[in-house]
C-alpha cells in the first residue's frame, strides 16, 4: 500500500489549469523529485500537499487517511521553504526547536530533540548562533533540522538548494540525501535543476504544463524518455528528423528509419509505417572515429572545452550532431577538421515528432505511473 497518494488532483487558477489529473503514489522512505521548468505546476502541487493551496478536484491520502481538505497545520508535515524563512531573532536552537514548542513537546524532551536534530546536520556548535551569523549552507541546514526536528510523515523541499553557490549546491545535494537515507523521512522535493533531481531522487517526476509526463527511476527517465520535451530537458540530446519505413521482429520492436539517407533499425516503441519520429541520441553515446569510418562523416564547426569534457559540434549529410568526449589525454580535435562520428545500436531512441500524435504508438501505453 502507498504511505502518500495523489489521485487526479487538479488545481485551476480562475480558467487557467496549474495542475491536471496528476497521480502519484509515493512508498514509505522513498525520496522523489518533481522536476520542471517554471511554471510547470510542481510547486503548486507541492503546496496542494502541503495544504498551502486548496484542491480543485482530485484526491490526497496519507497513510491511508483522506487529507485533501484537511487544514495545513494539521498534517503534520516537514517543510523547507526556498528562503530557509529562519526567524531572524531567535538562534539556531530556538528556531528548530520552534514547531516543538507549538506541539506543547515538555521542555527536557525539546531541548534533547532540538540537540539531536543539530547534530544531525552537524550544527551542534551553532545552536546559540542567529542566523545572519550563519552561511547560506548553514542556513539551509537549520531550516531541514526545524523540519525534521517534529518527526513529519512527510518531508517537503521547495526547491532548498536553489539560493547556494554551485560548488556548495553540489555538496549539499549528496549531504541532503544522507541525511534523508539516516532519518527514512519520506520526502517529495521540488526542482528545476535536472542533475539535482536525477543524483538523489528514487524516483523523477517530469512536469510539463501542469501534466506529468513520465515518472520514472533517474536512470530510465535519461535513457528512455517518452517525449522530445524529456529528451532535451532532461539532458542533451542530438534529434534527427526521420521517417519510419517498416517494422520487423516476432514482436514487431524493431523499428527501420530513414534518417535523410542514413538507415538505422532501432528497438522500443513501435511507429505505423510513414510515421515521422526523431532520432534521439545523447552527445556522451556519439564517438568521434576516423573520417573514413563510422556511420557518417563530417567537420568540426565549433568546439567547446569544459574541463573535464570537450563538446563538438559536428556537422554531418543529416544534420548537426553534438558530441561530448572525455578529455583523457587523446588528442583534440580542431574546428574545421574531418572527423567520422559512431555510436552504439543500443543507444538509439526514437521519438514521436509530434508530441500531440503519443496517441498513434501502436506500443504498449506507458502508464502515468511507473511502481518504485
């Protein structure tokens, strides 16, 4: 049984529709991330949840108990705002140990609990500190304590990472899910930053226009996109316009395309014959060969050093191809030079070009939901 249910819950704002038909069932511990650009409708559910926002229609259940209408302070859930929303006057130890006190918690199990929640977050030398005295890291660890200090079913982050600098944003991500693995606090956070979603998430929930679009592993969300929204917000990824010739296999997985004059046999979802898709590869699955070998050749037009990566762009008889190699030590290649460009059979997806044609797949029907 689901711990946190969500069954076509809608939220409408006068004729405009934030949230629609969204269902979500999220298991006990489990650590997921509604993941979109802005305005996509993440936050508001969030705060449909939280009771920050009333439902329109649908449903919301947690452990079994209808909550749906329920008022926020009654939920008993753990939040952490985007702003932290520290109370500037009282210290460290008083604004953690805040929401005890407004549950009438004795004072001798507070101050235990308030000295366990530090210690968790490694803020144990700072609980008579303000918090202007503290870094925007040492913030952040504050308001996560106040929340998980009350013991919530339910964790709640909107988007808790978003005010830091990159270098701390980065550690504070893996601090974040080790803190969550250590407590077992089932956790929904809210984000636009794909890399942030998809390395501490159990499980992704990609948003588009109030809709959920696939939810999914990280893993899967990244290599098997349903949409050429996913593929590029999601990641980068090289889209060639093709058309499908035919299907072969016992099971009709195997789909032929023309890409321009490149033919490629690629497995998953089954398109109708004259079916226009896209041919989605990730730059990282692209490799660069001899400009006599590999499926096609092309020029280096421009090139782009990232440290660790260099990025090419390629141009090729189908089209622009964008190409990320690990700088390992092989030499560059200069812009302007030939170059052949591979990559793996298995790394190919195809994808609908219309995105309102998903109805015309003859596969399966992916649900809304994938089980953890």
């Amino acid at each position: 049984m689901s711990f946190l249910k969500l069954t076509d819950l809608t939220k409408f704002y006068g004729n405009t529709c934030a949230v629609q038909a969204m269902n979500l069932t999220v298991q006990k511990g489990e650590f997921v991330s509604l993941l979109g650009p802005s305005g996509c409708g993440k936050t508001t559910t969030l705060q449909m949840v939280a009771g920050f926002e009333a439902v329109t229609s649908g449903r919301i259940e947690l452990d079994g108990k209808d909550i749906t209408h329920a008022k926020a302070n009654t939920r008993g859930l753990g939040i952490v705002f985007q702003s932290y929303a520290l109370f500037p006057h009282m210290t460290v130890a008083a604004n953690v140990s805040f929401g005890l006190e407004m549950r009438k918690v004795p004072k001798a199990e507070r101050a235990e609990r308030v000295a366990q929640a530090l210690a968790l977050v490694h803020l144990e030398a700072h609980a008579t500190r303000y918090p202007r005295e503290l870094s925007g890291g040492q913030r952040q660890r504050v308001a996560l304590a106040r929340a998980l200090v009350i013991e919530p079913p339910v964790l709640l982050l909107d988007e808790p990472l978003s005010n830091l600098d990159a270098k701390l944003r980065e550690e504070m991500q893996f601090e974040l899910r080790q803190i969550q693995r250590k407590v077992g606090t089932t956790t929904i956070m809210v984000t636009h930053d794909q890399s942030e979603a998809m390395s501490i998430s159990d499980r992704v929930v990609v948003m588009e226009a109030g809709r959920a679009t696939q939810i999914d592993h990280p893993h899967r969300v990244y290599e098997h996109p349903r949409t050429r929204f996913i593929s590029t917000f999601v990641g980068k990824a090289n889209l060639l316009p093709g058309k499908v010739t035919h299907s072969s296999g016992a099971s009709g997985t195997h789909t032929h395309v023309a890409v321009g004059g490149l033919a490629v046999e690629v497995d998953g979802p089954r398109f109708r014959p004259g079916a226009a898709v896209l041919l989605s590869v990730r730059p990282e699955k692209v490799q660069l060969v001899p400009a006599v070998q590999g499926r096609l050749e092309g020029e280096v037009h421009e090139r782009f050093f990232l440290g660790s990566q260099w990025l090419y762009r390629v141009g090729t008889p189908v089209g622009d191809l964008m190409v990320l190699t690990p700088n390992d030590g092989r030499p560059d290649l200069a812009e302007g030079e030939r170059t052949g460009v591979d990559w793996p059979d298995h790394c190919m997806r195809l994808l609908p070009a219309d995105e309102t044609a998903m109805a015309e797949l003859e596969a399966e029907d992916t649900a809304a939901e994938v089980a953890p």
